[in-house]
C-alpha cells in the first residue's frame, strides 16, 4: 500500500487513535481466543486419539482371549469387564490429565475350617490342669503322720498356753550327741534376751 492511500472499505477515525491500552487489549484477547481454539482442538484430536487407542488394546484382548484356555478366557473377561468406558482429558495446574470411571470390583470373601484332634484337646486339657490351684494339699505318708501327731498331742496347760510336741521323723536315739550344741545355743540365745530386759520378761511369760 502506498503511503497517503486509503484503502476502501476502511475510514479514517480519530477515536482510539490514542488509546494504546485498549487496543492492546482488544490485541490480546484475539490473541487469547485463537490460542482458547487451537487447543480445544487439540484437545479434541487427543480425546480421539485415545478411543481408538482403547478401541485397539480391547482388539488386542479379545484376540488373546480366542487363543487361551477357559480359564485364561475368564480371567481376561473380568479384566475386559473393567475397561474404561470414556476418556476425558482435562488441563489442570499439574500438566494435562486423563480421567474416567471404572465398575468397582466385587468383594471376594474366603472362608477357613479348622479341625481338631483329640490329641489337641488332650494338651489343652493337660495345660489347664497345670495351670490350675489346687484347694487342697496333695496326701502322702508323712502329711497323714504329723496330721495324727497333732490330734494326739497337742493341748492346753492350767495357765492356757497351747502345748504341743515336736514331731520327730524317727526315733530320738538318732539325734546322736547333740545335747551340748543344744545347750550353747540356749545360752547364746538367752545372752542376747539379756541385752533387753522387756523382750526377756515376754519370753520368759510365753
């Protein structure tokens, strides 16, 4: 265009001639819906992308699946069963994101059996008898013996001391000369009584 002409179609006008901002502005936002378009669009050729994507891993499968066992054929329709029915692509601060909706997979429960021995309960039966208190005293010959020495012995004198004797395993001879140690300790003990005359009175009063 050759300076000085005037293009048709277009009229001179002072208006904004001197309004920088806006029409930076306005720039900018062409600017901004031109780029808002281009990706939509590629946003959209994305989304394609990805079905047919999706569409060829399910040929994929089933074509394994045509070829595998029963079992094998099972396992891959369970996995087929849980493909995404539709992709969306979506642009968030972290860099662009696919998302879709998945069937939530059925809770699978076990169950177990236990089955016991008699063996089994003959240990547990065993350990709870160990475990257990006894009430009363296991008999034997010697507990049976002081028990009778006891009824036969003991008694009270005038003053209403409890008397009885001291049972001895076996006959007195069998003590041997031990009457000189005996009285050593007598007087060993009554030295020490000695030393306090109150704990003296008290014994000598028992």
């Amino acid at each position: 265009m050759v300076s000085g002409e005037r293009s048709p179609g277009i009229e001179e006008s002072d208006v904004f001639k001197e309004d920088y901002e806006f029409v930076k502005t306005v720039i900018e936002q062409l600017l901004e819906e031109t780029k808002t378009q281009e990706s939509e669009h590629n946003s959209q050729l994305e989304l394609e992308r990805l079905k047919l994507e999706r569409v060829k891993a399910e040929l994929e499968l089933a074509q394994l699946g045509n070829n595998a066992s029963k079992s094998e054929t099972s396992f891959n329709k369970c996995e087929t069963e849980t493909s995404i029915d539709v992709f969306i692509k979506s642009d968030s601060v972290f860099g662009y994101i696919v998302g879709g909706s998945v069937e939530d997979e059925p809770n699978l429960y076990s169950c177990g059996l236990i089955c016991g021995s008699e063996e089994l309960n003959s240990n547990l039966r065993k350990f709870w008898e160990i475990e257990e208190i006894d009430n009363e005293l296991p008999k034997n010959l010697e507990n049976s013996i002081c028990e009778e020495h006891y009824a036969q012995t003991h008694k009270r004198d005038e003053s209403g001391k409890y008397i009885v004797s001291i049972p001895f395993k076996e006959h007195w001879s069998c003590l041997g000369n031990s009457k000189d140690i005996a009285l050593k300790r007598l007087e060993s003990l009554w030295t020490r009584l000695s030393r306090d005359q109150d704990y003296q009175k008290l014994y000598r009063d028992f």
